[in-house]
C-alpha cells in the first residue's frame, strides 16, 4: 500500500498518510484565504489512514463550529482542514513531500475568490463545497 510523508515548515508536526489520496481541490473561500494567505490546494483521506508523527506541536483552532484546522504552533504552518461530523481530514497538499503523483481535479468557492486573480485554467468551477471529488 503506498505511503506518502508530510511536515510543516519547520519539521515539528510530522504526517503519513498510508494509501491513496484524494486528487487536489481548490478552495477559494474567505476563510480558507485569510487561514493561509491565498486560495488553497487541499488533498483528503480516511482519518484512520493518518498518523501524526509527533502531537506536541499540533494546534487545532475552530474556525467555525463544523471545522478545525490544525497548524504547528513553532512555525504556523497550515497542516489539515477537519470536518467536525466527518470521517475524513483535508491535508493542505504544500506540505506532502514529493513527488505527489496527484492532479489537481476543482475549484470551490469560486464566488469568493480574491479579486486579485483570475481562475482561468479548463478545471471545473463550483460556487459551493459540492464538487463531487471522493475521498478514498
């Protein structure tokens, strides 16, 4: 079963993930844009299929009251998106050590985009969360 390494910046907050991800989704929503500074590109799996190599230095902030996004509280680095009611995390794909192997599949929340980019590539475009990609 294929395994695939990530960190932050730093090296503080270690992850496996063991099988396959998710192709990447970008997100364009307000608070995805304010968490990391510009749209993300995110991958998800099974919770069960992640292992946190080291909790000490794993913060989670609840950004509203159905998620939390869990960063490293020495150099801030965006790590996960989790659903409160889900059996799935989002990892923040910047953080997966190469190579991925994975392709980037949708934009969400395109209606609230920044208005200092244009999203102008041929991947499908949805102006909510429902973009239909499955978590494996």
């Amino acid at each position: 079963m294929p395994e695939t390494r990530g960190r932050c910046l730093c090296g503080a907050v270690t992850y496996t993930v063991t099988g396959p991800l998710r192709p990447i989704v970008y997100c364009h929503c307000t608070m995805c844009r304010r968490a990391t500074g510009h749209m993300v590109a995110a991958t998800a799996c099974a919770i069960s299929r992640l292992t946190i190599g080291c909790l000490e230095h794993l913060r989670w902030y609840r950004s509203s009251r159905d998620v939390q996004r869990g960063f490293c509280d020495v150099c801030g680095s965006n790590l996960f998106w989790k659903p409160a009611d889900s059996s799935r995390i989002c990892i923040m794909a910047g953080t997966l050590d190469m190579p991925t192997g994975l392709k980037a599949v949708a934009h969400i929340y395109v209606g609230d985009k920044g208005d200092y980019y244009d999203v102008d590539d041929p991947l499908p475009q949805y102006l909510d969360a429902e973009h239909g990609v499955l978590t494996p």
